[in-house]
C-alpha cells in the first residue's frame, strides 16, 4: 500500500494537509483533507488513513498475487478512486502490467 496520511503528507500554500499530492490535485474536497497546519492532523483523521491504508482491504486477487509482486505493487487508493470510483478497485491491466514488469526484471537478473 501507499500509507498516505501515515507516512506522508503534501501541504498547499493555504496550508491544508493532504496525504499525498494525488489527493490534494484529484480534487476530492475534504475527503482526503487531513486538517490544516493551525489545528494539525486530528486522532480521527489518522485513523481514517489507517483504515484506508489497511492491507485487509485490498482487493481478494491482491491478497492471493505472490507476494514478491505485491510487495513491489504500489496501490494508490486515490488513483483508483479517481479511474474506478472504488479507491481499492484494481484495474486487471494493472495487475498484467505489474506482474509482466517483475518476471521481465527477475530475467534480466539471471
């Protein structure tokens, strides 16, 4: 997962607090605003980030993706909000894609 809002943040020039510059320029409006730099990140708002980060909710056909690719997956909740409508929903291109690039690099390290 991307653990955005637990392990990173982007601030704007007004100095409201995003998880991530993907959830500040995807213009979701305050479902992604952490809080501002006066007041800080609210208890509930880190646990929602938490909740949204949480590796059980990722879709069934990543929890059963070898875990060498999925570790090396990177699933950006708000891209998939944005292409999907679900920010846990997974293309199928995308997984194709993930794993054709893991077996093309493990080749190349033989």
């Amino acid at each position: 997962m991307c653990y955005s809002g637990v392990n990173t943040f982007t601030v704007n020039y007004k100095g409201d607090i995003y998880g991530c510059h993907r959830c500040y320029y995807d213009n979701f409006g305050s479902t992604y605003k952490l809080d501002d730099l006066d007041k800080g990140i609210s208890l509930a708002r880190r646990v929602f980030m938490c909740d949204v980060n949480n590796l059980d909710m990722m879709p069934a056909k990543c929890k059963k993706c070898n875990p060498a690719i999925r570790d090396r997956c990177h699933l950006c909740f708000a891209s998939n909000k944005k292409a999907y409508g679900d920010m846990h929903a997974i293309s199928n291109s995308y997984c194709m894609l993930m794993k054709e690039l893991f077996y093309l690099l493990l080749e190349r390290e033989k």
